[in-house]
C-alpha cells in the first residue's frame, strides 16, 4: 500500500468543525448515548494549543464534522519481518513449532533484507491506513541477521519520520543462547534508539528459565532499559517465568512500570481464582500484559486483568507473514474483536473498549467527563466516519485523517 494521506498542515494551525464527544446521554440512570458537539482546535508546536468554541465562518481548515479520536497505538508489532508487499502466501502445515520457525528463518532472512526496508514502510502505511501512528516493534537479534534488521527498520521509521512514531525492542529470536546471540543482544542494548530487551521462551527454547531471565533483567538493569519477552509457553514453565519476573520487578524497582509478558498464554489455562491472584501480583510489581487478543480455543483473561489494574497493551502481532495469515494492522478491528470476545455490547462498554486501541485515552472519563483533548495534549490524532466511539469500534469506522507531532495528513 502506497502513503494513503497528503500532508495538509504543520506548525500552527487551526481547525474547525471538529466533532468531539461531551457527555454521556441517560435513560434511568443507564447510558442511552453519547452527545457531542463542533469545537475548533488550534496546533501549535506538535501540541494542542486550545480547544474553543466552533467558528464556521473561520479560514481555519474545515474538519467536516468528523469525530476526533486519539490516535491509534499498536503496542505489539514486527515491522521487520513482514510478508506484506509480496506475493500472498499463507501459513505452511510443515512448520509447527517455534523451532521449526527459527530453522525457517534462519534460510530465508538473506533474501528477505534485500527488501526489508521498502516492506516496512509499506506495513507501516497500511497500519496508518487504519489510523495507528505510534508502535512498539520487535525487531530480530540473531547470527543470521545481526543487526542488520534494526538498521533497515531504522531507515524505514527515518523515511516516515514526520508521519509515524516507534519504540523499539531488541528481540533474539532465535534464542539468547540456542544460537548464540547473547553477544549481539549485548551489542544492541547500548543502542540509544532500543528501548526495551526482549525475550523468547527461555525453558523451550535455551533450556532454562533462571539463565535467559537473568541475563534479560540484567541486560535491561546494566543500560537502563524496559523489558518486553515473548512468552508461548503454558503450564508450569509459563507460570514460573512470569513469576520469575514478577518477583524481579519487586526486587528492582526501576523495572516496575516497564516491565511486560508479551502473550502470556498461560494466564488463559488458570481457574478464576488462580488468575485474580496472578493480575493481584502482576499489579503490585507493575508488570504489564502485551497482547493480540487470540482465542485459539482458549480466551486471554482481559477483563481480570483490567479488573486489578494490571498495564494491558495491545498489538497486531504478525501482519501477513509467515508466522500468522491473520493479522489486519487495524486497531479498531483489535478493539472490535474484545468487544465481541467479551460481550462489550453497549453504549458505555463500546465507548471504554476504544482504550485498547488509543492504549488508555479516552475522550470521556467513565462518569463521561470530558478529558481529552485538553491544551497541552500530543497533537496525535485521528478524524473518523462516526458519530462517537462506540460506533467506531463497533462499525470499525474509517479514518479520514491522521495527526503525528501536529503534522496533518488528510485521506488522498
């Protein structure tokens, strides 16, 4: 997919007819509906400088009445690896397990640099065809690629500089210690632009939990970054990783607030009160649960977690490679998708299910104040074909413009 948007503004600027959600509407003291109103908003210094009283008759830049959202945020993605831009082809019978992956891609990452540049910059103007403008990515640490996937995916993010935003996470994925990537990943972490250390599977994939995890916390300890792991594990390994982290978050409190388990599928095998207890522990050490909402049979534990206050970020994961056929790069489909998951069906529960997409903003508070945007907010933004945000996430509206560091790009 081509650059969707032309840049309209930058700078300082206003618009006009902007929609924006005011209140909640009751019946009986239920939410019936969602009132809004035409305001105009002014930019300046990637910022929101004021929200004002509409002014139709204003030279300002017409908004037309769209609703304004916060933009979107995926917070699990791999812009390096995608499929995307190729020819079609779905997921291979042959390849099973995740080490028959690392074997898989250990053949084709040659072939795939040639290129990886362009396809990143093409998965990431689909992503903001559907209205994201900020990710975290993984991007792969191995012998096969060294760091080669970070510098093609940093030239991709530095061609759409002006339009997108990311955070970065150095991902062995092939292992810390199965194929030796432990110098690399050492290498990465004194990179200024790599935020976070990532993980894989440490007792399926290196053979034990304590080593990998350790060396993790105190790759991210000694350079003062976050941690972010992939974990597919379930069962007792599942658990003890997660715990295993929890109790370091405790022990070091500079990782409490950026700490995360990406996946996590063990949380969706616990009984009810083994998974209150969990989100419990998971709260107090701060650490936080990256997911793309699968159900493969079993459904991830959300609302428990959301319930005890537990960081739940959400991501597409795999956009069309050759880890998964699914994969959309829409993060209202995402917001979609738990609404239909968990029976998220009204007025309120549609309009606080938009957090999974913005990653918590939300333009009513839960007693519908109005909260955002407010002068001093990121000038991020979105205009969508909906009367509020619960019909956004229910008909997956679309986008007519986004907003990055108060640069405007409006639909071609």
């Amino acid at each position: 997919m081509q650059f969707p948007y032309q840049l309209t503004a930058k700078g300082k600027y206003t618009l006009k007819n902007v929609r924006l959600e005011t209140g909640f509407e009751y019946e009986n003291e239920e939410v019936i509906g969602t009132k809004t109103g035409l305001f105009s908003i002014e930019i300046e210094d990637g910022k929101i400088k004021t929200v004002k009283a509409n002014d139709h008759a204003s030279e300002a830049i017409d908004a037309k009445g769209y609703l304004m959202l916060p933009a979107f945020r995926d917070m699990h993605i791999h812009l390096d690896k995608t499929l995307y831009g190729l020819p079609w082809q779905a997921l291979s019978p042959k390849r099973k397990t995740v080490k028959d992956m690392i074997a898989y891609e250990q053949q084709i990452i040659p072939e795939l640099l040639k290129t990886s540049v362009s396809r990143a910059e093409q998965l990431i103007s689909l992503l903001q065809h559907y209205g994201t403008h900020f990710v975290r990515t993984h991007f792969n640490i191995d012998p096969t690629s060294g760091l080669k996937s970070l510098e093609h995916l940093e030239q991709a993010l530095e061609n759409k500089k002006e339009s997108f935003k990311a955070e970065l996470v150095a991902f062995p994925q092939h292992g810390v210690y199965h194929t030796e990537s432990a110098p690399l990943m050492k290498e990465a972490a004194q990179l200024k632009n790599v935020k976070f250390i990532g993980g894989l599977d440490p007792l399926s994939i290196d053979g034990s939990i304590e080593k990998v995890m350790d060396f993790t916390v105190q790759l991210a300890l000694d350079h003062h970054k976050g941690i972010d792991i992939h974990l597919h594990e379930t069962g007792e390994s599942g658990m003890k990783t997660i715990n295993y982290l929890i109790d370091k978050a405790i022990e070091n409190p500079e990782l409490q607030g950026k700490t995360f388990v990406s996946h996590a599928f063990a949380l969706a095998y616990l009984s009810p009160k083994e998974t209150e207890q969990v989100a419990e522990k998971l709260a107090a050490a701060k650490v936080g649960i990256a997911s793309s909402i699968p159900f493969k049979g079993k459904v991830m534990p959300i609302p428990t977690l959301k319930k005890y206050g537990v960081n739940v970020l959400i991501g597409n994961d795999n956009v069309q490679d050759y880890w998964s056929t699914f994969g959309s790069g829409n993060m209202l489909q995402k917001a979609n998708l738990i609404a239909e998951l968990y029976g998220y069906a009204t007025e309120y529960a549609l309009s606080r299910t938009l957090q999974f997409a913005t990653q918590s903003i939300l333009p009513l508070d839960d007693k519908g104040n109005q909260q955002w945007p407010k002068a001093g907010d990121d000038a991020a933004i979105v205009l969508t074909d909906a009367s509020c945000s619960a019909e956004a996430v229910s008909r997956m509206s679309g986008i007519k413009a986004l907003m990055n560091g108060g640069n405007l790009f409006w639909r071609n």
